[in-house]
C-alpha cells in the first residue's frame, strides 16, 4: 500500500511539472467520473448489480470459503501471482501501456484516465473499507470489505478494455478473476468482498471512460470584443 502511494505521488508530480493546467483540469472530470459512475448509466447499474450480488452471495459466504480452503484450486504459483498483480502490478501495468500510448499519440487522455479511474477506485475502496468495517476471514483485522485487490484488478481491466479493446481486455479480466479467486483462497476476503470489488474497479472503469474517451462533441460560441467577431469553437 506505502509503495503504491509513493509510486502515485511520484508520477503525479511529474505530470503537474510537465502540464501546468493538468490539475484543473482533471479535477472537473474527475468530479463528471464520479458522477457518471454513481448517477448514469450503464455503471450506475454495474454498482446496483453489485449490491444485489453481494446480498446473495453473503448467503453462501461460508460454503464457498470452506470449498476454497479444502480444494485450493489455483496453483500455488498462479495464487501467489494474483497476490502480487492485484496488490501493485495491475496498476502500474495499466499507467506503462497508458502512457506508452501517450508518447505514441502525443495525447494524454489515455494516462489521464488510467490514472483518474485508479485513483478514485482507490480512494473509494480505502473509504468503504474504514466505514463498513468488515472482519477479514481470518481475523486479521476489519477491512474485509471490499477486497481491494480485486477492485483494482477489474478497474485495471476496464482501462484496457475501454482504451485498447478486447484485445487486451479479455486477458485483462482473466487475470482480475484470478486475483478474486486469490483473495479467497489466501482466506483474506469472503465471495461477497470480491463480488463487489470486481462491480466497484469496472464501474469506475466504465464511468470513468465516458467522461475522459467518449466525450460528446461540444459546441461553444462566444464573442471577440476585440475583432468585433464571433467564434464557433467545436470540441471532440
């Protein structure tokens, strides 16, 4: 968690040196991100899908645990790998491939909303950890819920998914539901944790896309006292 924040606050001073207005800004979209992740379609109905899954996969938390721990059906190689890639490598997986392909356009968009949609799924994960409170499995403390891990796997997905298609999407979320599957069998998080982890890191995914890749076309109008002329400016 301590080398995720360093890592955070080293790239996002980089950014501010680099782009002065970077701040303003991402602060307004990440303002529009959350609101269209928590207000708007289709990841306002990813969140209240995940509420309706963690409801019913509280009923078979036990069950589903006891199976886990009895079979451990990832290998011991692929679980540790899940650990690893859910804890840190996701995120700094999706920020490298994102800001390669900013070198490569000349367009920041892609970072931009890696890393916005990281960050505030991070946030909001840490939060509703604090405030739900929930006992880990095996009594390690109470922050079971939602699993972080697998909340920053899927959002990490979803980046992929809206940025670069399927192409790298579907390995993507391959390698999220091993993360999921290894948060179980490791005993550190219950089904529901990891139901609603996975709808909590696509939801910002998707809500998030729809403010920083898939902005409708603006059109402004405005007035130059000085030319005494009018200016139409469009925005893609």
């Amino acid at each position: 968690m301590k080398l995720r924040i360093f890592i955070f606050f080293i790239v996002l001073s980089n950014l501010i040196g680099q782009n002065p207005g970077i701040i303003q800004r991402n602060f307004q979209n990440g303002i529009d991100g959350i609101k269209s992740t928590v207000f708007e379609k289709p990841a306002r109905n990813l969140l209240l899908a995940g509420g309706i899954g963690v409801a019913i996969a509280y009923q078979f938390d036990s069950d589903v645990q006891d199976w886990f721990l009895e079979k451990q059906p990832l290998p011991e190689s692929v679980n540790r790998f899940g650990d690893h890639y859910g804890n840190l490598y996701s995120g700094i997986i999706a920020l490298t491939v994102s800001g390669i392909s900013a070198y490569k356009t000349n367009s920041l968009n892609k970072f931009e909303y890696a890393f916005a949609t990281l960050s505030a799924n991070g946030l909001t994960t840490v939060i509703l950890k604090e405030v739900v409170g929930r006992e880990r499995p095996n009594g390690a403390n109470h922050r079971s819920f939602p699993s972080g891990h697998t909340s920053h796997s899927f959002a990490t997905a979803t980046i992929f998914k809206e940025s670069f298609g399927w192409k790298l999407g579907a390995p993507a979320y391959c390698l999220a539901t091993i993360t999921a599957m290894n948060r179980i069998q490791d005993n550190k998080h219950y089904l529901s944790d990891v139901v609603f982890g996975a709808s909590l890191g696509t939801a910002f995914g998707i809500g998030f896309s729809q403010v920083y890749l898939k902005q409708p076309k603006k059109l402004d109008l405005s007035y130059n006292w000085v030319k005494s002329e009018m200016q139409i400016t469009v925005r893609f």
